[in-house]
C-alpha cells in the first residue's frame, strides 16, 4: 500500500467508492505480498497450491477493484441483498474469466464486497458504527437466508463438522476479525512496530490458531484442522513474531503445512478483511 492511501484511509475514512474499491484491491494484494504464512501463496511461493501463485492472486485483486468500488457505490444508495448479490456474481464471473476457472478470491468477493457495501453506507449517511455490525444489521438476515451452494467447501464442511462459513460469519458482523484479528493485528505493532509484513504475519497466525478454518477441514479434516492450530499456536507461545529467529520457524510451520497440502485460506479471507477494516473502523 502506498503511503498516501494509508495516510489517506486512516486520515479521512470517507473514501469515495473508487477509493474503496483501490482499498479492497490493495488489501487482497497485501495478504499475497505476506511471507512466511503456513501453507499460503506469497509472492515467495505457492504454498500448498498447485494451481495458483502470487502473480494470478495480484491478477484477481486487479480485476476485482472496479466491482469493489461497485458494492460501495450500491452501499451508499441503500442497496438490498439483491443487488449486492448481482454484482458478487459479475464480479466472480470476471475473476474466473482472467484465472482461467480458478478461484482465486471467491469467499474474499463475498466478504470484502459487504464490507464496501457498508463503508459506502456509513459514509452516505453519516454513521459512526462499526462496517461489521452494519452488515450484520443491514444485511444479516438476508445472508443466512440467500441461496446455498451445497457443493461448496463451505457447505459441506459446516454440515460434516458443524463449522461456522462465511455466510455465519458475515451475517453475525464478521466476529473473527473484531475479537481475533483486529486485536491480533493492534498487539503485534508494539514488538513490531516498523515492520508491517511482520505484524501481518502475526495476525495470520493467530486467525489460524483460533479460527476453525473450513479450507482446512476440506483438505486435512478434522485432524489437518488441530495439526495447523496446533502449530500456529505454539508459534505464537513462543513469542510470536516478537522473539528472536521468528522467521526462521514461521517458514518451518510454512513448509509443514505444504508437506500435508494444507491451505487456511479462511483465514487469509479474514486477514485480508481486517486489513481493510483496520484502514477504516474508528
């Protein structure tokens, strides 16, 4: 992120849509540019991923910008679910167009697409509230009650463990970036303070520690799902990204996480959201 934009989004929260839009693109590029995250595509590697790198993840947050601009120009005309909906299918229409049918960023569309919705909302009208509790109130119902793709990771894993999706969790106000990342991310820039990549790193880590990530459940089950928390907390235990020679076992956890071909890709949704919550909320 250049340093106009960050001076610009923590300065003045009242972006207009393209702006939003540049934000959420911006943060999407962030998670990529993040190293060492277990099991993720950076721009070092491609994780445990055979059919994605970074370059094609930084492709898909290109092409996704104008339609995020697109969900916070609805959200500040008081859109419904409907029309957000019709724009999240453009936009995942664009994506897999340009990654040739990989889904790079479909559950970030979903997520980071309500969160621009209820930025341009909030600046439109005026509000003070937090963009989570605005999805929550303005749209929550309609999320848990829209169409469900049975066969999606998603679906299946929340009905084989009971695991809570995305739809859960935008419809509650995104309660893992506001009780687990945000804390995380605001903690870490005091041992970090001048290293942004390393207080990215820690606030991936803790997601992953205390998340129950769904893309982990599809590809480990349950026990890939406690074989990362159980990594990623002991990394954290020992000093997280505050202790000398963090690198060094963050890229050990990575490469672990590779070796099982496991992917929080959950929590890198996650991550990339309260990033672009963090640059907003006041």
């Amino acid at each position: 992120m250049t340093p106009a934009l960050r001076w610009q989004s923590r300065q003045n929260r009242a972006l207009d849509a393209a702006q939003l839009g540049h934000l959420a693109s911006l943060c999407l590029k962030l998670e990529v540019e993040t190293y060492p995250k277990p099991g993720l595509v950076s721009h070092i590697d491609n994780g445990a991923h055979r059919d994605m790198d970074g370059a094609l993840l930084c492709l898909s947050a290109e092409i996704l910008m104008p339609f995020f601009g697109e969900f916070a120009a609805a959200g500040a005309e008081g859109a419904g679910m409907n029309r957000l909906r019709a724009i999240g299918v453009a936009a995942e229409r664009a994506m897999l167009a340009a990654t040739r049918g990989v889904n790079t960023h479909r559950v970030a569309i979903f997520g980071l697409g309500l969160l621009c919705a209820a930025a341009g909302y909030r600046n439109a009208v005026g509000l003070r509230k937090s963009l989570g509790r605005l999805v929550s109130q303005r749209w929550g119902d309609d999320i848990l009650s829209g169409p469900i793709s049975l066969r999606s990771h998603g679906a299946v894993a929340a009905r084989r463990y009971g695991a809570r999706g995305a739809r859960a969790e935008a419809a509650c106000g995104f309660p893992s970036d506001y009780e687990i990342a945000l804390p995380a991310l605001h903690a870490a820039r005091e041992p970090a303070p001048d290293d942004e990549e390393a207080v990215r790193v820690q606030t991936c880590i803790r997601l992953i520690a205390d998340v129950t990530d769904i893309n982990l459940l599809h590809r480990g089950g349950a026990d890939g799902l406690r074989f990362a928390q159980a990594g990623a907390a002991a990394f954290l235990a020992a000093g997280g990204v505050g202790s000398l020679g963090w690198r060094r076992r963050a890229a050990d956890i990575h490469h672990a996480f590779v070796a099982r071909n496991l992917s929080p890709g959950g929590s890198a949704d996650l991550f990339a959201m309260a990033v672009f919550i963090d640059r907003l909320d006041v």
